[in-house]
C-alpha cells in the first residue's frame, strides 16, 4: 500500500471475526465486489440487490470474512491478486 501511496482510513485488527452480517454491510456500500482466490478473480454487482453469491465468495470456510479486505471508493476487494490491485489503484 505504501508503495502506491494509499493512505490507510481504518484498519481492522484481524483477531475480531467479522462474518456474513459484517460482509453483507460492506456488499450494501459498493458499487462492485471483486473476489479473489489465487489467480480466480470474480467480479459482483454491489448494492442491496447484490446476489448472496457475492457475500459467500467473501467468506472463508470458518465463514469469516477473508483477509486482505479493502474499500477503495466504491470498490470493495476481498482477497489478493497482485493484477486485481493493479488494476483498482492505477
């Protein structure tokens, strides 16, 4: 993050467990919904009518919320793929 300068607004300590109600809240908030698992990238509408497919790929198998999780504006990403953050902080 430092390295494209992004200023850290808030950062959740990953000891609290945050789950699919957590999820739901920040699916609510965004625009678009970009998961990520290793080189699969799937991209969701955000908003209230977003699918529960968007909340579920969020989830871990313990059915926490997976880490890294990022806002940026309007874009919620959940996971890592070094091209997906490319993509969002060009």
């Amino acid at each position: 993050m430092e390295a494209n300068k992004v200023e850290i607004k808030e950062q959740v300590s990953a000891s609290k467990k945050l789950q699919a109600d957590d999820a739901r809240e920040l699916v609510n908030k965004a625009t678009r919904v970009v998961t990520m698992k290793g080189k699969k990238v799937v991209e969701f509408k955000g908003g209230k009518n977003a699918s529960d497919d968007a909340v579920t790929a969020m989830l871990g198998t313990t059915g926490n919320l997976r880490a890294p999780t990022a806002v940026v504006g309007k874009t919620l990403l959940v996971g890592f793929n070094e091209d997906a953050y490319s993509e969002v902080f060009a």
